[in-house]
C-alpha cells in the first residue's frame, strides 16, 4: 500500500535570522545558513533589501565620501556636510566645496554639533568649526585657547568633549558651556584617565553622552561618568573591564541603548554593564565568528549608521563591501538581533537624515536607500538557505516530492531553488519564473495599495518538483534583485517516509 504524503510548512522561514554559531544539527527552522542583500521585514518574513542609487548628479566624480552628517540649524533647515578627497562638502544632489584654503590630509572627521555650529575632528588635525551663515575655520581661529588635535568628540551637556590628541591621548577635554570652539577659561577642563582605568593602561577609542553619563571607551575597558553637565565635578559611575571598542564610528546612540564594535563582537553598553560577563551584552551573538572574520580582514575605518525608519543598525565595512544589518526591532531570548548580511555594497559612510532618507558616502558623491531595488541601475542576488531540518525524526528517510514555494512580490522574476541532503553544500537546482500580476489598475493601487498587495507586492505560490531523498534536507532561493522587491512567505515541503536509518 502507497505511503501517505505528509507536508511540513516552514512558516515565515529564518524569521530569527543568521545563525552561524550553534550546532547545525540543533538548528531551528526560524534560523538562516544563508541571508544575503536580506533584511526581516516588518512582517517577520526574510525579504530582499533595497537597492542604492546616487543622488549626487554634480560634482561628485572621484570625491570619495568617507564623513557625512546632516546640520540641523537653529532656524529649522538643515545642510548635508561630507568629507572626501581630502576636501569639505555641502549637499547632495550638487557637492560644493567650502575647503576654500584649509589644509585636509584625510577623512576620518568626527562631526558634531553644538549652538549652531558643526565642530569636525579627526586625528593629527586641528579641529574645525562650521557656522550656520556657511563659514567654516579652523579652532585656533574662531575660537580661544589651544584646540586639541583630538581623535574623538561628543557634543552634550551644553559643551563638547574631546580625547585622544597625540601626545596626551589619555586626555579629555571639554570646553566653555556653550561654546564649541573655546578650550580655555570659564567651565572648559580636562580629565586624565590614566587615573581610572580598570586595568593597566588604555587611551580613549569613542565618546559618547547617555542618559546624564560621559561614557569613554578605551580599546579594552570602558568608563562610565556620572554628572556629565558639571565635569569638574562629575565622578566614576562605573568600569567594564575586559570589553572596549576597536572601531569610534561603530558607537551608536539608539535612544535607550549604546551599541558599539568590541574584539569580540557588536555589543550592547546597557546590557555589559548590567550582566559584566563578556558575552551577555553581544548583540551579534548568532555571528560572532563570521563578524571578527570580517573585521580582522578590514582595511578602512568601520562604520555604523542607525535606521531608524526601518529599525536596522548598519555596521559599515567598505573594503570589504559588506554590511552587517541588525534588527533592533525584536530581539531573540538571548538579547542577541535578528541579523542579516548585505553583500557587494559599495558604501564608506552613512547617515540617517531627518527626512528619514538613509545616505551613504562612495566613490561618486552620496547614495541613497531607495526602492527602486537596484544597485545603480544594476541587480543584485539575494540568497536565502535554511539550516538542514529533519522534522522532528532524524532516523527516518524522507523522499522528497516536491515543495509550495509562497512568495510576496517578485513579480515575473526568475528564481532558483537550491535543495541538498544531510548536510551536504552539493545544492542541485531549480528554476522557477514567479507569476506575473498588474501591480494597480489605471497606474495606481486600489484604496491606495497595489490589489490584494500585503504590502510588498503580490502573494503567489508556486509548486517545485523535488527529487532524491536523506534523513534532513536544506531548502534555499536565490533570484537576482532587478526593480522588485521579493519576501519568502512560506515553504511548504512535501516528502514520503521512508525507512528507518
């Protein structure tokens, strides 16, 4: 007598994201092997990320942007400043240098802002002021006192700090209440942290102000100042040992948290400080070895952008052309973020601008986050593949029959089906066209959505014919991203049972 089919539906597979760390053997089928151009979107579906596209159209060629942050003016406007080519820049859509006759030899600038002026440092450099009326001045002419060539800057508590001056990079300084450019006279003062350091000696990597605190990062160990509005009084609220940041513009301020890149991970400050054990505050704990891998292979300054419309904290690493996207949305049990990789990006820099559009800095001028979902005007491959799944019954053989593949958008796009057996990466493939719908009668979407659109696109299953048979099996899709967005719904597998092994 014939063996019943049975069906196992993978509801909104690696819905949990990356997973590269636990036993494959163990995986839940909300976990990904495979996750790249992806995010998770709101749907809790692994859906293929947007695409990048110049919006710099003037003056852009060969400007290399490696800084860029958005002036927010007392007056309402606000002005896009970026560095590259050894040269400052206003705008987007036209770059225009206001370098005038400064001398800039890189562009690892630190911008931030404070009573109206925007305030740049970077290391080796005397620190630069720009004004609301488009002046821009070294310290040493604007302002009072010696500036310190400092590496690293925050802007809080009505005043600006700064550390890591060669020479004297244990030193912090801060400046006169509100005045961004003053270091000397009235409230301006420093701290040596030579003082407090846990453990041996250390030199400030990152600043930051949170929640009323001054937090120095040191490459190994971190101090946390309570009473921050009046340094010359503020005290040592608290130290981590043994955990620090390697990268300053990995920091990232998410309003109730500091993320930052440690040796040993992308970490959460609330939670280190919390647990104090080293690896309860990695927020990149699914990938952590891939993520060193990543960063010790790194030859440009690393990066980080917060998301804010989307969610997603982007750890930027340019040589690389990788992108590390965490989802601060919902956080797994553990503390870790849903995580997903974004592949072949070409990106130095990013900024959240106020408008909610996600810039980024390139060869060519600024880039922007865009549904257009290409590349400059080229696709890109997005790879899903889930961990090996036996079902619950590891010691039975199932023969494979076929698969419902339900996909959202994609519409008319050419996808490729990857299946293989107990472990093995030795994919056989499928192709598969996806349906073809009208995205909107008359050119729009009925009731302001595209007709019986979730949101993405159109719903639509499509059944693959499966061969061959094994004790697990790992399912992937593949499909080159070309002006469509794409997002995996549900997988439906249909096997016999087989023998016993």
């Amino acid at each position: 007598m014939a063996k019943p089919l049975s069906n196992v539906i993978l509801e909104a597979p690696g819905f949990f994201g990356l997973n590269t760390e636990d036993s494959p053997a163990s995986m839940p089928p909300a976990f990904a092997k495979v996750a790249d151009n992806c995010i998770v979107d709101n749907r809790g579906r692994i859906a293929s990320r947007q695409g990048l596209e110049y919006v710099t159209t003037t003056n852009g060629t060969d400007t290399n942007i490696k800084t860029i942050y958005e002036f927010l003016k007392q007056d309402g406007t606000s002005i896009t400043l970026s560095a590259g080519d050894n040269k400052i820049f206003t705008g987007t859509t036209t770059l225009t240098d206001v370098t005038a006759s400064l001398t800039i030899t890189a562009d690892h600038w630190q911008m931030v802002t404070l009573a109206d002026e925007v305030h740049m440092f970077q290391a080796e450099h005397e620190p630069l002021s720009y004004t609301a009326a488009g002046t821009l001045a070294l310290h040493s002419t604007s302002g009072t006192g010696t500036p310190p060539e400092a590496s690293c800057a925050v802007a809080g508590y009505g005043r600006i700090f700064a550390a890591g001056s060669v020479g004297s990079e244990h030193i912090v300084y801060w400046t006169d209440l509100l005045q961004g450019d003053s270091w000397t006279g009235g409230t301006s003062g420093s701290i040596d942290t030579r003082e407090y350091w846990p453990h041996g000696f250390d030199i400030p990597v990152a600043l930051a102000a949170h929640n009323g605190f001054l937090v120095i990062f040191g490459r190994r160990s971190i101090l946390v100042y309570a009473g921050a509005d009046s340094p010359s009084t503020m005290e040592l609220q608290d130290s981590i040992d043994g955990i620090g940041c390697i990268a300053r513009d990995s920091v990232i301020n998410t309003g109730s948290d500091l993320l930052f890149l440690d040796s040993t991970g992308y970490r959460s400050l609330g939670r280190t400080i919390q647990e104090k054990s080293s690896p309860i505050g990695s927020i990149s704990r699914n990938v952590n070895t891939d993520l060193r891998g990543f960063v010790s292979g790194e030859s440009l300054p690393i990066k980080a952008v917060y998301d804010r419309k989307n969610s997603n904290v982007l750890l930027i690493l340019p040589s690389s052309q990788y992108v590390i996207c965490f989802d601060t949305a919902l956080p797994l049990e553990d503390g870790s973020y849903r995580t997903t990789y974004w592949t072949g990006v070409k990106a130095a820099c990013g900024y959240f601008a106020r408008d909610e559009t996600l810039l980024f800095g390139d060869v060519d001028g600024i880039k922007k986050y865009s549904d257009t979902y290409t590349d400059e005007g080229a696709s890109y491959v997005m790879r899903y593949y889930s961990w090996s799944q036996d079902f619950g019954t590891p010691t039975t053989e199932k023969i494979s029959k076929g698969a419902d593949v339900t996909t959202d958008g994609g519409s008319g796009l050419l996808i490729a089906v990857k299946f293989s057996y107990d472990y093995s990466e030795a994919y056989r493939t499928i192709q598969k066209r996806l349906d073809t719908f009208s995205q909107a009668f008359f050119g729009i979407g009925e009731f302001g959505e595209d007709e019986f659109s979730s949101g993405l696109g159109t719903i639509s299953t499509n059944r693959i014919n499966l061969t061959g048979r094994g004790r697990s099996i790992s399912l992937g899709l593949e499909a080159s991203i070309d002006g469509d967005s794409l997002a995996i719904q549900e997988i439906n597998i249909h096997s016999i049972a087989g023998r016993m092994i």
